[in-house]
C-alpha cells in the first residue's frame, strides 16, 4: 500500500504537468499524510538537508567548468583535433563525433551540454558531406551521452551522495565502460557508413595534426589533472571541480583569449540557473528519500525481489531493465534520486559492489537519455539541428542498442568494470 501511494501521487502530479521537483515533494506529502507523520517543519528540514552536503557543492563548479569549455574554446579545438586524426577516413565525420564526445566527457560531464556543442560543431558538417541528417544526428546524441558516465562526472557525484557510495572510486570505475560506449557506438557507425555515398575531408598533414594537438593540449591537459589529482590523492572530487573551473577560466581567458571578461557574467548567470534547477531537485528528492526510509519500501522492494536474490547476475539484469522503463519516461536525475534509496539495500542485500553498481545504474540512465518518448538529449539535438524528434530517434536506434549492449555486456562480465577500477583506484 505505501509504495502505492508513493508511485501513484508522483506519477498522478507528472501527468497533470507538475514539475518533478514539486512532484517530489507531493508524493512526499502524501506520504507523510498516508504515515500520519505530516509536519511543515520536517519537510522544511528535509529540503535544506538535502541540499546541505560538501560533495554538491562540485555541482556548480563541475557546471560553471562545462560552461567556461564551451564558451572559451576548448570544446572547438577537441573537435579540430579529432578531425585531424580521423576526418579523412571513409565514414570520418562520424568518427569525430564519437571520439570528440569521449574527449569532451572528459571535460565537461554533461550529456545535454556535449550533444549540443557536437551537433553544432558537426552536424551541419555531416550533412554536407551527403550523411543521412537523422543517422548523424542519432550518432551525435549517442556520442552525447557517453559524458555522465567518463569522468568528471555530475551524475556519479549525486548518486554517490544519494547512495553513501565512494564518489572517487564511481570516477575511476566509469572511465573503462565509458569508452566501451564510444567503442560500440564507433563499431555501429563503421557498417552503417558502408552504406553511405559521402564526401570526406583530406587527410591532414603531419604539420595540422601537430598544429591541432599543440593548440588543444591545455583543454586536454584538464582530465589529466582532475584523475591524476584524485587517484594520488591531492584533492578530493569536490575540490576537482573547483580546480576545474579555475583551470578552464584560466585557459579560456589567458591562453585561448576567446572568453572576454565582459562574458563572463552570462557565463556565471547560466551555470547557475542550471545549478538552481539541480540543487532544487535534489533537495525536493530528499524528503522522499527521508520517507522511503521511514516507510521502510526498501524493505518490502526487497521481499518483492525475493526470489532474485540468490542469483545476483538475473537481479542485475531485472534491475536494469526496470530503469530501462523508468528511464524512458523521466530524466536522468530524476530517475537517480528516486531509485538510489530504494535500490541500494537490495543491492547490498544481495552483495553486489555498490560502485559497480553503480556504474551500470549510471550508464543506463544516461542511455535513457535518449530513449523515446523523453529522451532530453534527442530533444537537444532536434533543436540545434532543426529537426523533428521522431526523425533523430529513427536514426539514433542501432546506436542505442548497441550501447545497450554493452550495458548487458558488463552485467554478464562485471570483472570489465572491477578489475580496472581497483588498478586505477589503486
């Protein structure tokens, strides 16, 4: 009955048009009514508790650093870089976004951001070339979502927070999936381009490609640091992002020089807003999180899954696809602050590692990013490039499945993502 009327009061405000953030709180509500434990001031308490947490404060830093790169430059010199090294090659273009998109999750950690930068960067380019616009579109998005899961990462540092799970060790585990992605998507792209009649650029000379890694070098330097910085142990992932941010500031502003200091305050105004709106989010899921635990549906999600339980890898496998639903109808944060304080007690019930965990949680709600009928990065795209949402999901599908595939791959073969996490995690 409690998880019920928890389910049913969120899905009842989502569908009326409520805003998740105040959807969250009126199912917490309604808990709290349905518990008889209703009071204003814990409610109050619980909204600035959720919010009053050092690890998110890497948040805005991690957002303002994402802003800095696409503003001040970094984003463009990734991509010339990635089209010296492979923009010759037959189906290059597409190469590019995949291979950018994993240089830039490096940098910025944002799936919306990352997709919107490459479809504008290269989009127009692909088309030009002869490439089916959906089919460069759907790639471009697929290339897009590999950002939450290779580090920095926002979505690790929230599930880590949600979930009382090592953020350090969730950066270290994602980098090995994370470039499984692009290498999926790169292998799909390789028999979907066969098919293609496209132009594509010359070949770079010794001379652009050194040019091009010689002027991107400090934007490439900046993962170098943040991993490097957290696998000694010189800072922790919330002074990562201030690190970030800095360094980002610095070379945009003094080394590029394409960010002006008249610029800046758009650029500090619009990482906030998109801070507010997480911040926001997170601490409206905490009262929900509070009450899921005072409800104990942890529990009874437990009991449900009974029957899973002695077998990790068919409980892994029934998990994933639940998100797989979830993960069609709801955003990505969303989907990580409602399920982390349900789901992790079953994960630890079962033994399975929390940061391995993780990381498949993690990429499959990336993944749902661009799954139909939400999917905000497809909605991202379809607005950069002029094109109707439906057109870029036709064209993203083999793209999708195949980092899907990848998701089950790492479910049947966890040591794929264990064994490199403890090397890098030393």
């Amino acid at each position: 009955m409690t998880i019920a009327i928890f389910v049913f009061s969120l899905v009842a405000a989502m569908l009326i048009g409520v805003p998740i953030a105040y959807a969250l709180l009126l199912s917490g509500v309604a808990l709290m009514w349905h518990l008889d434990l209703f009071d204003a001031q814990i409610l109050a308490q619980n909204v600035i508790n959720g919010a009053d947490s050092f690890p998110l404060l890497a948040v805005p830093f991690f957002m303002l650093a994402g802003e800095i790169m696409n503003k001040g430059g970094l984003s463009q010199r990734i991509v010339n870089l990635a089209l010296t090294l492979v923009g010759h090659r037959r189906g290059g273009l597409g190469y590019v976004a995949v291979l950018a998109g994993c240089l830039m999750a490096a940098l910025s950690g944002s799936a919306v951001a990352d997709s919107a930068a490459l479809a504008a960067l290269l989009l127009p380019m692909m088309v030009k070339a002869g490439h089916d616009k959906a089919r460069a579109g759907g790639l471009i998005a697929a290339a897009g979502v590999i950002a939450p899961v290779i580090p920095p990462s926002v979505a690790f540092i929230i599930f880590g927070v949600a979930g009382n799970v090592s953020i350090g060790r969730l950066f270290m585990a994602g980098i090995v999936p994370g470039l499984l992605m692009g290498v999926a998507i790169a292998i799909t792209w390789y028999f979907v381009a066969r098919r293609e009649q496209v132009e594509t650029p010359p070949k770079a000379s010794a001379a652009e490609r050194w040019k091009a890694l010689r002027e991107s070098t400090w934007a490439l330097m900046l993962p170098v640091i943040v991993l490097v910085g957290l696998k000694m142990g010189v800072f922790t992932p919330t002074e990562a992002a201030v690190v970030a941010a800095v360094y980002a500031l610095f070379v945009a502003t003094v080394v590029y020089r394409e960010l002006r200091w008249s610029q800046l305050y758009e650029v500090f105004v619009t990482a906030a807003r998109i801070t507010a709106v997480v911040m926001f989010l997170i601490a409206a899921a905490m009262v929900s999180a509070w009450l899921i635990t005072v409800a104990d549906i942890p529990g009874q999600v437990v009991a449900m899954l009974e029957p899973f339980m002695g077998n990790p890898m068919l409980l892994l496998i029934v998990i994933m696809v639940l998100v797989i639903a979830i993960g069609a109808a709801l955003d990505m944060m969303p989907t990580i602050l409602i399920l982390t304080p349900v789901l992790m007690p079953v994960i630890k019930a079962a033994g399975i590692d929390p940061v391995y965990f993780g990381v498949l949680f993690i990429m499959n709600c990336a993944i749902g990013l661009i799954t139909p009928p939400v999917g905000v990065v497809l909605n991202v795209v379809a607005g950069v490039g002029k094109m109707k949402m439906d057109e870029v999901a036709r064209g993203m599908v083999p793209f999708m499945l195949a980092q899907y595939g990848v998701l089950f791959l790492l479910v049947l073969c966890p040591w794929i993502v264990t064994v490199p996490a403890k090397w890098l995690s030393g």
